[in-house]
C-alpha cells in the first residue's frame, strides 16, 4: 500500500505560482508512473500531469502545457507539481496520485491522495 499526502495548496492570484508537493509512504514510488488530477468545482475530475519512473517522460493536459511542471526526487519519495501563470479556472481539489497506467487516453489510478484545495483569484 502506498499513503500519499499531498501539501503546498491555497490562495493564490491570477498570474502567480504556487508549488504541491506529494510525499508517499508505505513503498517507494521510483518504479511508478506518478501523476496529478484536479476536481473543478462543479466538473469531473480531469488529468493534470504525469512522469514516469524511467527517462522521465512527462505529460501534461493541454490546459496546463507550458504553465505546470511535474518532477519527482525518488531519494525523498515526493512528487512535486509546480503551477506558473495561474489563472482562475485552475481553481480546483489537486489530487497526487500513483501508480498510473495509460488505457487508451485516459489514464488508471491505483493510489489517490487526499487532496488539497487551490483557488486562484482573479
């Protein structure tokens, strides 16, 4: 089993950044595909962001590309997802997750975190 605790969310402005943080425990995470999904209010929960365990290749949703940056450091066991130029529909529950595998073009998760809520004002 793998516990995944997901941290650095809040307030932040149209424009800003903001950095989450995913700490696991109970297994390493360096062989998993890790990821990031986010719950809009009042939408489904939709893929942010993954990295895989080798290279690492990365993929990002289109609304994100070129504003987040997902990276892990396997010594520390953490995910991080670093959020620039944010705007007000990023507003939404940011969730880590872990051990992810492509089915078609969506994606299986076997390990969720919590959540941890990001709202971004204009």
């Amino acid at each position: 089993q793998v516990q995944l605790v997901e941290s650095g969310g809040g307030l932040g402005q149209a424009g800003g950044s903001l950095r989450l943080s995913c700490a696991a425990s109970g297994r390493t995470i360096s062989r998993y595909t890790m990821g990031w999904f986010r719950l809009p209010p009042g939408k489904e929960r939709e893929f942010v962001a993954a990295i895989s365990w080798t290279g690492p290749n990365t993929w990002y949703a289109d609304s994100v590309k070129g504003r987040f940056t997902i990276s892990r450091d396997n010594a520390k066991n953490t995910v991080y997802l670093q959020m620039n130029n944010l705007k007000p529909e990023d507003t939404a529950v940011y969730y880590c997750a872990a051990d992810l595998s492509r089915v078609g073009s969506n994606w299986s998760v076997n390990y969720w975190g919590q959540g941890t809520q990001v709202t971004v004002s204009s």
